[in-house]
C-alpha cells in the first residue's frame, strides 16, 4: 500500500476499530495496535470489558475508545462505522472482524435458534464489519480488513457443523474480497487458528469443556498475543492467510494436496474416538 509514493504498513500508526476486543484475541489486537501507534475503538457486546482494554491501551500512552456493539445487529454495526470517525475524528484505515462464538454438538442435536445464533455473530458479524467499512475504505483511496475465522473453516472437525459453516463463510468471503479491492488499494488477511486461549469456550455452547479447557491450556501451542501479532505482520507483507500454529499448518497442508485422503482419515478419526 502506498500513499504519496510512500510505502504504508497497514498496522502502524493505524485508526481501527476491533470488535470483540474485550477479551481473548480482539485485546490483544487492540493492545498490539496500540503498541504501533495505533488509536483504537474496541467494540464489544460486554461494554465493561471492552472499556478494560481501553483501560490497557492508555496505560501504553495511546488513545482508546470503548463502544458497545453486537454484531449480528446490522444497524448497531453501520452506527459503529459512523461513531469510529468521529471518536477517532479521523476516518478508519483498519477493521478487525473479530466477534465470534462457540457452538458445537452432533449436528442432529442442534436446533435451527442454534444455527440462527451462531450465524449471526461469527458470519453476519463479518458480513455486516465489511458492508459497512469497504465503502469508507474505498471513499478514503486505502483501507485493510482482517477478518477472524478459524481452522475450522478447512478442518470440518464432526461435531462442529454449525462453526465450521461460520468459519468457511469467513474464509470464502475474504478470500473473494482479497481479489475484489485489491484494485482499490484495500488489504484483506484471514485468520485461521486451531486452538488459542480465549474466552470462546467458556461463553460458547459446546460439548466436553473439560476436555476443550484441558486443551487449550496444555495443546494450544501458541498465545492470542503472538496471534495478533503476527496476523498484523503478514497484514503489512500483503499476506492473505494467517495459519499460525503447527497444527494448522498441518492440517492445512493435508486438505489441500490430499481432500479426499483427508475426508477418510477423519471419519475413521472420530468412529475410533468415539
């Protein structure tokens, strides 16, 4: 990205908004900005959580402002693009789409009210960050977009219908928009973690949280701070997938250059499991 023949890192001295940067991964953007030089709205549905990190953010000396949002709501959002400028009396160059929840469960169990609940948070949510922010971006000449999926999104983990939905939606959409507004100047990453310690389980509707709890304690393999960091990293090289940990990696590799090898490998996976 440049401006004025001058070369622009998106995640330096950025006007962001980050939603769900109350907690987990969105904090830890936020925070990561702020390091940068970045002025930062953290939209979250929890206000008081999203008013901590702003709390964190000035204690780093830089600016933070804390609005309450649900993101499955498309009017709250539009409100969010149009109370960002003028909090931050700048127009905003970055959004982080980051609000999701957790929903697992065999997929006969699940009812439609669940479908509905986490498609409106983790693919709505995405949806409504990105119709409401590429036109600004466009207006503005630059912009840059990263939006939160998962591993999920390839892996097709069982028991994980309704996410793993949530997830590929997120991955197609910013995989479209990559291509789409590249010639608009405008700068899309996707992340796709496997496990990271967050508040996603505890505050999601999924089965075995011992275990999950279990898991991202001792198999996460990585931190929501090194996340973000490097996610903003592969931002500024104008990378599109951020796939962070080993595992992801992995599986990543095995969907790819062996689908169908892959899809035999997980259904005798999970029939031996249980």
């Amino acid at each position: 990205m440049r401006l004025f023949g001058k070369k622009i890192k998106p995640s330096q001295n950025a006007f962001a908004v980050v939603t769900g940067a109350g907690s987990g991964i969105g904090r830890s953007f936020a925070l990561e900005l702020a390091k940068r030089g970045g002025t930062v709205v953290c939209s979250d549905i929890d206000l008081d959580a999203a008013k901590e990190t702003v709390a964190l953010i000035e204690e780093l000396g830089a600016k933070a402002f804390a609005v309450k949002c649900d993101v499955g709501n498309a009017k709250q959002v539009e409100k969010l693009a149009e109370q960002a400028e003028q909090l931050m009396q700048h127009p905003t160059t970055l959004v982080i789409n980051n609000a999701g929840v957790g929903l697992g469960g065999k997929f006969d169990e699940m009812t439609l009210d669940d479908w509905k609940w986490v498609a409106n948070v983790n693919l709505w949510g995405v949806v409504h960050g990105c119709h409401y922010f590429v036109p600004k971006f466009k207006q503005l000449g630059r912009g840059a977009i990263i939006n939160v999926a998962s591993a999920a999104s390839y892996t097709a983990a069982p028991e994980m219908t309704a996410y793993n939905v949530t997830k590929a939606g997120v991955r197609a959409l910013s995989e479209t928009l990559s291509a789409e507004l590249r010639k608009h100047n405008i700068k899309v990453n996707v992340l796709c973690p496997t496990l990271v310690p967050t508040n996603i389980i505890k505050n999601g509707k999924v089965p075995h949280k011992g275990l999950l709890d279990y898991a991202l304690t001792n198999l996460a393999f990585t931190t929501s701070d090194k996340v973000a960091k490097l996610t903003l990293d592969r931002l500024d090289k104008d990378q599109l997938y951020t796939i962070p940990q080993i595992d992801a990696k992995l599986f990543w590799l095995m969907k790819r250059t062996a689908p169908n090898l892959y899809a035999k490998f997980l259904g005798t996976s999970y029939r031996l499991m249980k």
